[in-house]
C-alpha cells in the first residue's frame, strides 16, 4: 500500500534563522528512507493519510528523557511534530502506519 505524506512546515513565534519549507507532498515508499530537514527554531509536521500506530528511533524522545529530535503525535494520531533539540541533530525514525513501517533519515539543517 502506497501513502502520501504531506510535510508542512510550521513557523515559531520567535525569530526566524532558518527558512521554513512550503508544504509538500511526498510518495511514501516502505522500501526507501526518506530524508526530512528538522530545525531547532521551526517545527516539522508530517501529516499522514491513516492514523500512525508506532513511532520509535534512535535519538528520538518525547521530550521526559534524553534525545537529539523531539517528536510528539498529535491526539488524532495522523499528526508528527518534529523539532531538532541538539545541534547538527540527526536520527533514524521508524513509523508504522497501518500494516506498513517507513523510515526516515531526519538531520539538523539550519
């Protein structure tokens, strides 16, 4: 099953260095990493088509214990926010949608 994703970029209410991305959409495709940009000052949104049932990785936190990107899942579970916590952060980030897992490769990119 092929999926879309649809990765907005939200600003901060504080003072940009970094120039946030326009929306986009992307094919996802379980048999390729996909690499997303993250930012220490703009957060990074993935919005998926099916509610995400699994979300783990290597350096990922949910902001209670160590970690380089903190991810949270929205209430409606189609909804990751990303943002990178430490500098030049990069992790490989596994999500399950439905019976399918993606990967993606997410590094620090001011």
């Amino acid at each position: 099953m092929k999926l879309a994703i649809i990765l907005p970029l939200m600003l901060s209410f504080l003072p940009l260095q970094a120039e946030p991305l326009k929306p986009m959409t992307m094919k996802l495709n379980s048999d390729e990493i996909v690499k997303i940009p993250i930012h220490s000052r703009v957060q990074t949104l993935l919005l998926f088509p099916e509610p995400v049932t699994l979300l783990i990785g290597e350096g990922i936190t949910d902001g209670q214990r160590e970690g380089r990107v903190q991810a949270q899942l929205a209430e409606d579970k189609r909804v990751v926010v990303l943002r990178s916590i430490a500098p030049d952060a990069t992790a490989l980030m596994q999500i399950m949608v439905g019976p399918e897992a993606y990967a993606f490769r997410l590094q620090h990119d001011e």
